[in-house]
C-alpha cells in the first residue's frame, strides 16, 4: 500500500506540472476546467469515476450549475444547501467522502456512486467560483494524498 500511496502522489505531482502547462495562458474558464476534467479523468481512470465542475451561477449565486465533465450524465444544477457539492460550495472547505450512503443529504446523480471527494475553486480575490467534483464506483477510494493533489491543482487552475 505504501508504495501505492507514493506512486499516487508522484503522479499528482506529475498530472499538476501537466495540467498548468496545457492551461497556462488560457483565457477562458471553461477551457480550463474542461482540460483538467479529461486529464484527471484520464489520469486516474477507473478509480476516478464521474470527474467535473460545477460552477457558481452568476445569476444564482448560492446554487451550483455544471460546467464541463467527464462521465455519465451529471445534475445539471445544485444548491449549496444540498449535497456533498453544496456542502463544499457553503463552507469553501474540501469534502472527503468515504461512503455517499452514509452522507447526510447526499445527492445520487448516479447510483453507482459510492464515494466522493469536492474541492473549492476560488478566484484571484478569493471568491468561491466552482467546485470540482469527483466520484468513484468504490467505497472509500479518496484519501488525504487525493484531497492534497487535488487541491493544489485547483489552486493553480486559474492562477497559470
């Protein structure tokens, strides 16, 4: 397991280095998201079952819309007073969920969800402006390498 944990943060690392260099200069969010979306997808695929973003709706500013993914049909939209994603988007803090089914107002898109792991995306100013979501088949398949490698890359995904 060790060695398994090692290599899972060396390719954080690696998928981080990767992923600013394929958005550095980008201009649009959008396409930002989408890139990272496809290369963690692709990059821890099968563990990483359902990857994406759901952003704040400028129109809507406490409910959560989605933006671009990877996976099988998402919500199209949820409030930050419901689910793992709006719980996330209400505390700006990471969700780490070992068991969806024992989550308090869990949201099954999917049923073949079984964990789940949100991470805040902030602006320059510090403004909350997406989540990222990602869901795993498994039970308890995100961990505290997962939560660190995760949310560096979104630190840096609109900073490069």
């Amino acid at each position: 397991m060790p060695q398994f944990n090692d290599n899972k943060a060396i390719r954080y690392a690696e998928l981080r280095q990767e992923i600013a260099s394929v958005v550095a200069g980008e201009t649009s969010r959008t396409a930002r998201f989408a890139s990272a979306a496809c290369m963690l997808a692709e990059g821890f695929a099968p563990r990483f079952y359902w990857t994406g973003f759901y952003e704040v709706d400028p129109l809507k500013p406490n409910e959560l819309v989605v933006g671009p993914y990877q996976g099988t049909l998402g919500c199209l939209r949820i409030p930050f007073s419901k689910g793992v994603c709006g719980r996330c988007a209400a505390s700006g803090t990471t969700q780490l969920v070992p068991d969806v089914h024992a989550f308090e107002g869990h949201i099954a898109c999917d049923s073949a969800t079984r964990s789940e792991i949100v991470v805040p995306i902030f602006d320059a100013d510090g403004i909350l402006v997406a989540v990222l979501d990602v869901d795993s088949t498994e039970p308890n398949a995100f961990d505290e390498i997962d939560q660190h490698g995760l949310e560096a890359i979104c630190r840096d995904l609109l900073s490069v």
